[in-house]
C-alpha cells in the first residue's frame, strides 16, 4: 500500500545543482525515517543520507557538505538537495526507508552529471 515516486533528476553539468523529490503515499512522514540511496551502473547500492524521525540529519562522507536532505511532513516528501555536483555522483537515486524495514523500491531517478 506504501509508494515511493522519486522524481528530480536529469542531465547536469559538474558544478551545478539538483533537487529531487521523494513523495510518500500510505504513510505518516512526519514519524519515519527516510533515507536517500543511489546506484551506479555495475555497483552496489549505497545510501547516502538519512533523515530520522526526530529531523537529525546523516550524510555519507563523499556527500557531506554538497547534499541536504529535509523533509515537508504536510507533504508527505522527502527532499534532496544537490550541489557542487560531480561525475561521480553521477547514479539512480531512491528513497526508501532507513532503521527499519524497506517498503517496495520506486523507479527512482536518473541524475547524471557530464564532463
């Protein structure tokens, strides 16, 4: 019953900036915590920033200070904020709950960064 539909992404340049969004049906946001994951092509899955349900915030090193995750409870959406943005970064991102069990995957969206 819970869906996850991420949308944001596209094409970039290094150097600028994105926002994606993450809009949640079938729960309540404001007492979960979500978390933001990518997934380059042949690799893992890896998250890389949180959101508990208390608004603290956890970054993945290779993101910290670049990306902002926040969260709009009204609006039942996760957000994050990209910045400086690098090849490397370059992946489908996805939300999904963290500390606790995962709800079904979305699509997620493509963010590619050109160089």
């Amino acid at each position: 019953q819970v869906q996850l539909v991420e949308s944001g992404g596209g094409l970039v340049q290094p150097g600028g900036s994105l926002r994606l969004s993450c809009a949640v049906s079938g729960t309540i946001l404001s007492i979960y915590a979500m978390g933001w994951y990518r997934q380059a092509p042949g690799k893992q899955r890896e998250l890389v920033a949180h959101i508990t349900d208390g608004g603290r915030t956890f970054y993945a090193e290779s993101v910290k200070g670049r990306f902002t995750i926040s969260r709009d409870n009204a609006k039942k959406t996760v957000y994050l904020q990209m910045n400086s943005l690098e090849p490397e970064d370059t992946a489908v991102y996805y939300c999904n709950r963290v500390l606790s069990s995962s709800y079904p995957w979305g699509q997620g969206t493509q963010v590619t960064v050109s160089s």
